[in-house]
C-alpha cells in the first residue's frame, strides 16, 4: 500500500513538473518579445521542417493510459471464477487485437484543448461516443484518408513549409498530403476537399490562415472527435524562438458546437542536417481493408484481383 501511495506522488509530481516546464517556462512566453528572422519579401520565415511532440493523434482532450485498442471488447469469458465479473465485456480489447500489447496501448496524455472541453451539442455528444466505440471501422486514419486541417499538424510525422511570396505550402508526411496558403486573393473554394480552402494573412509575427470548403469526413482524433463539413478553422503560427512555433486552432462549426473551441501545442523545428520528409505512401497497405480481393497484390506476378 505505501509503495502505491509513493508511486502515486512520483506520478504526480513527475506530471506537476511536466506542466511547469512546458507551460510555466520562459519558452512559452517568448512570443511577445520574438523576432523571427525574415524571407526576401520581409515576412517571418516559417521554412523549415517542423513536427509536434505530443499524444494529441489518440485524443486532443486530456486521457489515461489504456490497453491495446480497449475500444473493441472482448466477449464474455466462460472461465471466469465463480462470482467474479472481471471477464465482463469491455474490460480486455479482443482477442484479435489483444497479442499487440504494450505496442498497441494508448499513453497517457496532455490536453491540448484550451480549457479541456469541447462544447459538442447534446445530440454530438453520442455521436462522438459511437464514433469511439466503433474506431476501426469509422476512423478515417485507418484508412488512409486525408487527415484534414487541424489533424494533419498533430499526428505522429512530420511536416514541412515551404514559403513563397504569394503562395506557402504545407507537406504532410502522412499520405502525402499537401495544401496551399493562398496570401493573394483567389476568392472561395471552388469545393469541399479534404484539407479544405487555406488562406492566409499576417499579423505581426503570426501567420493566420482561415480554413474552410471541408467535406466533413475527417476527424480530429483516434478519440471520435469529428466535425460536419460546415467547420471554419482560424489557424495561427507564431514563432517564439528560432526552432519553437506556437501553433492555435480555433474551431466553429455550428452544426456540432455550441461555440467556438481553440487548441493550443508547440512545435518543434526537425534539426536534423538536410531533414527531409521520407515517403509514407499509406494506401497501399490498406487497399485489401477497402476494396476486398480487389485490392490484393500479388508479389510474383505484380497483379491485383487474381
């Protein structure tokens, strides 16, 4: 019991210090008193490769660690002991996805919601709850679909910006997705997309970009978090130090929220020498999930539906 309580206050205290570090730090409040050195045309140089270093990917909201895919559960166990209901469905993931263990569980993590809550409307509210109840078939991560705006800033891969005058673009390791800021006037989206319609503007030292033309089907998270494809994202990038950027998202959508919500993380610049995004071309490992027979490739004969 007392080497409990002591791991507990060890726990505690590591993620007391964890917050102070990386909130109460002087890094976090640089972004007033920052500089950032400047491109040709005059404004903040973002160029750079750049990834976030946080569980955000899982679920933006503050969680617990849990087990390998916990949100499939296992069926009742007929070899319970008597009187017991440890083997109850949803206490062990099933036991297709049980032998990944460790490797598959879900760490702990921050919140990187501003104020830990997401005003869902009530009728939202299930829907996210059915959303993580049925991950594998509903996530659009799984199979390999664009990640949309903010998602695609926060998953566990790099991602690079490459700065014009008129024009910045935005690399995403992930399914080599890609999308324009458009700093000149190019008017609305000529349709929804996956990524939606970027067009920015710059305040000062922070690059703001007003996001929108979603076609709905992306999600926020692992967690079930999701959107309807009247989401307005309002991005801004503000660096606080040569290889830090502070990164906030504030999301409308008035078919699910009840008002407007912000996320908030750093990132972190890539200091490798000549750090390059490597190709994660997804889809060909999720062709036979999506398409059946039809999408087996045969090794030897290099064909697929036979």
């Amino acid at each position: 019991m007392q080497q409990g309580l002591q791991r507990s206050s060890v726990t505690v205290t590591t993620a007391v210090v964890a917050v102070l570090v990386i909130y109460g730090s002087p890094l976090w409040g640089q972004a007033a008193d920052y500089v950032a050195p400047r491109t040709a045309s005059g404004w903040p140089d973002l160029n750079g490769v750049w990834q976030a270093l946080n569980t955000a990917n899982y679920d933006i909201q503050a969680h617990p660690a849990r087990p390998a895919l916990a949100l499939v559960p296992a069926p009742p166990s007929t070899t319970a002991p008597s009187g017991t209901d440890w083997a109850t469905p949803g206490e062990l993931p099933a036991p297709v996805v049980r032998a990944l263990g460790a490797v598959g569980g879900v760490p702990a993590g921050e919140s990187v919601v501003v104020g830990n809550e997401i005003p869902y409307q009530p009728w939202a509210v299930l829907i996210k709850q059915e959303n993580a109840e049925n991950w594998l078939e509903r996530d659009p991560e799984i199979k390999c679909y664009l990640p949309g705006v903010p998602r695609a800033t926060y998953m566990p891969y790099p991602f690079q910006i490459l700065q014009g005058v008129d024009k910045i673009l935005i690399a995403y390791e992930f399914a080599g997705a890609i999308r324009t800021i458009h700093m000149d006037d190019v008017g609305n989206s000529p349709g929804p997309t996956w990524m939606g319609w970027s067009r920015g503007r710059w305040e000062g030292e922070t690059l703001v970009v007003d996001v929108n033309g979603f076609n709905g089907q992306t999600w926020f998270d692992r967690a079930g978090n999701f959107h309807s494809d009247a989401l307005h994202v309002t991005e801004r990038y503000t660096p606080i130090s040569p290889n830090h950027l502070i990164y906030e998202a504030t999301i409308e959508d008035s078919n699910v929220f009840t008002e407007p919500w912000t996320i908030k993380m750093p990132l972190y610049r890539r200091l490798e020498t000549d750090k390059r995004l490597l190709e994660y071309e997804c889809v060909e490992f999720v062709e036979q999930l999506m398409y059946g027979e039809l999408g087996v490739f045969d090794p030897a004969g290099g064909q697929r539906g036979e």
